[in-house]
C-alpha cells in the first residue's frame, strides 16, 4: 500500500478530488496548509510598509492507495492539478505498513 | 336612630356626594370636548392656539404667546444639543472599531475593554471635577435661557488683563440643578470622552490595562478641562482677542484643539514613553508591518466617527434655531469626503501603488479633525480644500512620525488626531471669512482668518496650538510617567508576544476562532536576550 501527500494550489481542490473519486478512491483526508518550494511568497502592503509573506495558502490531501492504483493516480492527480505556472504543488509517495478501519476490525488492502 | 347609624348614614351619603362629584369632574370635560376634535391624519388640526398656555383658554394674550415662543425657542435649542450629544456618545463604538480593526486578533478584547471602560471613567471624572474646572466660570448659558450660575473663574491678572484660568463651580453639578447646566454638562461630556479615547489608539497592544485605568481618571479631571477652560471656558486663550486685540483670540468652534489635538499629544506623549511594540522596529531602526486583523471593523468604524461628527461640528452650535448648522454640517461633510480621497490618491500614486484601506479611513478621519475648527467659519470650497490638505497630511505625518521619530502608533491616532487638529484650528486662522461669528469671545464683528483680512486670528490660533502642545505634553509626561513609578506602564514582553487578551482580561477576545500567524509578532526582528526573554524599549 502507497500512501500519497497531495500538495496543491488550494483552486485545484474540487478538481484533484473528483480525479481522484474517478480513479475509485472518494476516501481523503484533508489539511489546509501554507508552504513554498521556489515559488516566492506574497508581498502584502500595510500602511505603505511592505511586507513579504513567505508561505502561500496550499491543500494537502493525504490518500492511502493500493500498490496498483499507484501510477493511475499519480496521472490524474497530476493532470487534475497542473497549471503549468510555479507553484504547482507536490505529491510524496511513500509506503504503508499497515491500514485499518475501525468500524469493522478489517486489516491490510480490503480496509483501504 | 342609634347614633352609630346615624353616623353611618351621614357617611354613606358622603361617599355618595363624593363619588358623583368625581364621576362628573371626569365626564363633563370630556362631554365639553366631544364636538371639538374629530381624528387628525396629516396633522394640520393638532397644535394650536389651545396649546398655549392662557388664562383665557385658546385665547392668549400676548404676553402669554411671547413666553411659549421663548420657551419653544430655549425648547429646541436644548433638543439640538442633547441630540447631538447623543451621536457624538455613539462616537465611542467607531472610536472601538477603528482601534480594534487595526491592531491585532491577539489583542482584541483589550483594545475593546480599553475603548469601552474609558467611556464611564472620562464621564465620572469630568462629573467629579472636570466639568467645574472647564465651564465653572463660563457665565450665561445664553443659547438655553441664561441661567448664569457658572460664575466662578479662577483668574490671575498681569500687565493689566485678566487671564482666565480654571472654573470652580458646579463640582458633582452640586449647586448647579439647572436643566441648561444639564445638558451642556452631557454635551461637553461626550466631547471629552472623545480626546479621552484618542490615546488608547497609539498606545495600544503593550499597553498595561491598570495603567489605562489610571490614565483614564486623569483625563477627565485635569488634562482636558484645563485647556478646555482656557479656549471654552472663558479662560485665557478665548481672551487674546480681547487683551491683546489678536483676532477674537483663539477660535475653535468644535474642538480641533481642544479635543483632537489634545488627544493626540496625549497619544504622542504616552506612544513615545511606552516605547514601540515588539517587532515593530528593527535593528537598523527600519519599520515592520504590523496588519491589523479586521479592515470591514477599521471601515465601519470610520463611517460611525463620520456618522457621529454631524452631532459633534453641528451640534456645537448649542442651538438648533442657529441656521448655521447647515453650513456647518455641509462643511463638514465635504471635508470628509476631500480629507479621505486625497489620502487615498496620495497613497496609491505617490507613497505606494495600493490604495491602502486604513490609509482611506485616516484621510477621511484627518479631513473631519481638521474642519473641526473652521467648519462654522468657511466657505465650502475652502472646506474641501481644508479636508484635501489633511488627506495628504495624514498620510505624511504617519510617515514621519513612524519613520523619523521613530514612535509607533498602530492606527495613526497621532497622525490623524494631534498633527490635523493643530492644522484644523491654524485652517480657521486661514480661511475663516467673516460671514459667521460676530461678537465671538466678546470682540465685535465676525470671525476671519489671514486670507480674509485679520492676521491676527491666526497669531491666537498659534498660540493656542503651543499652549495645548506646553500643557497637554508637559501634564501627560508627568502624569505617565508617575503612572510608571507606581505600577508601571508597560506589559511583560511575554505578554505582549502571546497577545494580552488572556493576562490582562482573562479572556481571548475570540474563542473559537484559531488565530493565525498574522496576529503574531514578526518572528525575525525579536533579539533574544538573557535567557530568551526578547528585549522591549519602553521609557
């Protein structure tokens, strides 16, 4: 099992989750989130003093998937979230040893 | 007959008399009325001459016309300044919006306590003393009947004049139960209070909230009514003209000096020995942004100050039958509008490229400071170009004052308050054009400035401004810096980093909101010191 960390711009959001519901998986958990990577931050005014503010508004979807999915989602997500313009976002693809659904007790790729 | 029934009998019959007696006094007037007065819908039957008072009723003589015209006259005088009054008393929820709008999320309840508790502690003092010592001496309340019971003025006499100094009566308004005295006590209540609230702007987020209490007493009791007297109350400064033939001596018809410009020195006094916020200022001296957290409350705020100046420039007549009220109210509409688009222009083409919102708020608040003064004595072309000048002034002066002297003033209340009142009365030397005024503070004809024939009115209107800026800066140093000996002035640097709301008030301002990083201290410019406790200047 892959666990994915979806960094976007906070606009993609609606797009990037209905890619995601298409790709068979309506389950994500969400964090609004500030960051930067090279993408420069906002330059806000305040009484004529400038001011930068290094981190921008980001979302970050967090979505555990089968080992086979992997590549179908990373080309929707992708796809769903890509502007072209700095900024763009992220995803960090790392492994999960183990899932588990509370309700049931269930264990492993069925509790996905 | 027994003699118990008997008595019995004369008191049931009594009790009948009486009964009937009172059954007719109840309907026979109303029977006498019945045919006079059908149902009145657009009002042009009710008030007639039956409504004056006469010994033969509907019929007055006229002597007895004369009297109600007099009291109907005195009757809207007092209703204009009680009215007034009242919007000039709403004046302190702007006062606590702009405050609150541009300072801090962390900060809120206090600022908001601040902008509250001041309200009651300026009125009980100006109750206690204040008002005594403003208008103790002020003679006949001539626009409200005369009563002249306000006639103890402490004066000193040298080369031969008299110079006004302070009022002694009506203390606790004992001895003073007059309905006039009443309701000029309200008036210039609410005018203090105004000054009083001014300071709590440049002071805010470091300031102690005992040492704001403290502050607030002395406000009321001695800062302001001092200067008060001297320009209102009869004192010296309303005499220059008089003494020393200088114009009708100093002139401020709604108080750009007496409230605005006091406030403000108070504010810069008191900005200037708290010593900036934390993170305000860096190494090198250079100036931080500090965003406040609310730009709809700094907005709102603005139109309820704007809302409440037709109460406090008007009103200042003390008489609705003074038509010149709506001179006086256009005046100072279109300074509002002047002051508030040239601080906007000034900041988007020439100082930044945004038209900064609280910059807008400023310039429209610096235009209403400044027509304070002259709004009774101007034309409306110079009124907008009074309010245009203190558009652009503002924004300088927050430049100045953030920048040079290096003083850190969150909402601009020094800015707007003490540099555009100082403007507002040096305007009324200006542009007064003598079609208002006559017999002002006792000199004959009618008030004008430099540009239209007396330069003498603008020699009072500079010494007015020093003397406020002498006394006000010279009283508020001692009085702060007392208030520092004995409890101190400022919050602990901790306190002020995680926001005062919870030390001082006990309670966050905001419960279920979770703050973000904006209301936090800018992280980069705090220097450690000793064991991590960030170092805070405070005087």
């Amino acid at each position: 099992m892959k666990k994915l960390e979806v960094i976007i711009r906070p606009e993609k959001l609606e797009a990037v989750r209905q890619a995601m519901e298409a790709v068979g998986y309506p389950g994500i958990t969400l964090t609004e989130a500030e960051g930067h990577g090279k993408q420069k931050g906002m330059t806000q005014q305040w009484r004529g003093e400038t001011y930068c503010v290094p981190f921008l508004p980001k979302m970050k979807l967090e979505i555990v998937i089968a080992d086979a999915d992997l590549e179908k989602m990373i080309q929707a997500v992708t796809k769903a979230a890509r502007t072209g313009a700095v900024g763009d976002g992220k995803i960090f693809v790392s492994d999960i040893r183990d899932v588990v659904r509370i309700r049931t007790g269930e264990r492993g790729e069925q509790a996905i | 007959m027994t003699r118990m029934h008997r008595w019995k009998r004369w008191n049931d019959w009594g009790r009948a008399i009486i009964l009937g007696v009172f059954a007719a006094s109840l309907v026979l007037p109303l029977a006498a009325q019945a045919e006079d007065r059908a149902p009145d819908p657009s009002g042009a039957n009710t008030g007639t001459a039956i409504d004056v008072p006469a010994a033969t009723g509907g019929a007055p003589t006229l002597g007895e016309v004369a009297a109600q015209v007099g009291h109907n006259k005195v009757a809207i005088n007092m209703m204009w300044t009680l009215v007034t009054g009242f919007l000039v008393m709403f004046m302190q929820a702007g006062f606590a919006m702009v405050e609150t709008g541009l300072t801090r999320a962390k900060n809120v309840a206090h600022t908001m306590a601040m902008n509250f508790m001041i309200y009651p502690l300026g009125m009980l003092g100006f109750y206690l003393c204040g008002f005594a010592f403003m208008f103790g001496g002020l003679g006949a309340i001539g626009t409200m009947g005369g009563y002249a019971g306000l006639n103890h003025e402490v004066t000193i006499h040298l080369f031969g004049k008299s110079f006004g100094l302070f009022g002694m009566n009506g203390f606790l308004l004992s001895g003073q139960y007059d309905v006039a005295v009443f309701a000029l006590f309200l008036f210039q209540m609410v005018f203090m209070d105004t000054t009083a609230t001014i300071p709590t702007g440049a002071m805010a987020e470091r300031w102690k909230y005992l040492s704001f209490f403290i502050y607030g007493w002395f406000v009321g009791t001695i800062l302001y009514p001092i200067y008060g007297n001297w320009v209102w109350g009869g004192g010296w400064l309303a005499m220059l003209g008089q003494n020393f033939g200088l114009g009708h001596g100093h002139v401020d018809f709604a108080g750009s000096s007496v409230v605005h410009l006091t406030g403000g020195v108070i504010g810069l006094v008191g900005a200037w020995v708290l010593g900036p916020r934390i993170g305000k200022y860096n190494k090198d001296g250079s100036p931080n942004a500090i965003p406040g957290h609310s730009i709809p409350m700094a907005i709102i705020g603005t139109f309820i100050l704007a809302f409440g100046w037709f109460g406090f420039n008007p009103g200042s007549t003390l008489a609705g039958t003074d038509l010149r009220i709506a001179v006086v109210a256009v005046n100072t509409m279109l300074a509002s509008a002047t002051g508030a688009v040239a601080a906007m222009l000034w900041m988007w083409m020439v100082r930044s490229n945004k038209p900064d919102p609280s910059m807008m708020c400023n310039g429209m608040l610096a235009g209403l400071v400044a027509i304070t003064a002259p709004c009774a004595f101007v034309n409306s072309g110079n009124a907008c170009l009074i309010g245009l000048i203190a558009g652009v002034l503002v924004v300088e002066a927050v430049y100045f004052i953030e920048r040079v002297l290096k003083i850190d003033d969150p909402v601009g209340a020094i800015s707007v308050h003490g540099v555009n009142g100082a403007w507002g009365v040096l305007s009324l030397g200006l542009f007064a054009d003598g079609t208002y005024g006559d017999g002002w503070n006792g000199v004959a004809g009618t008030v004008k400035g430099l540009f239209y024939g007396d330069g003498g009115q603008l020699v009072a209107e500079c010494i007015g401004v020093l003397a406020n800026v002498v006394y006000i800066g010279a009283v508020s140093f001692v009085v702060f810096k007392l208030i520092e000996a004995v409890v101190g002035n400022r919050v602990h640097p901790s306190v002020e980093i995680n926001g005062l709301d919870v030390p001082e008030m006990g309670v966050p301002g905001y419960v279920g909101i979770k703050l973000d990083k904006h209301s936090e201290t800018p992280l980069p410019v705090l220097m450690p010191v000793g064991a991590g406790e960030p170092q805070a200047a405070g005087r």
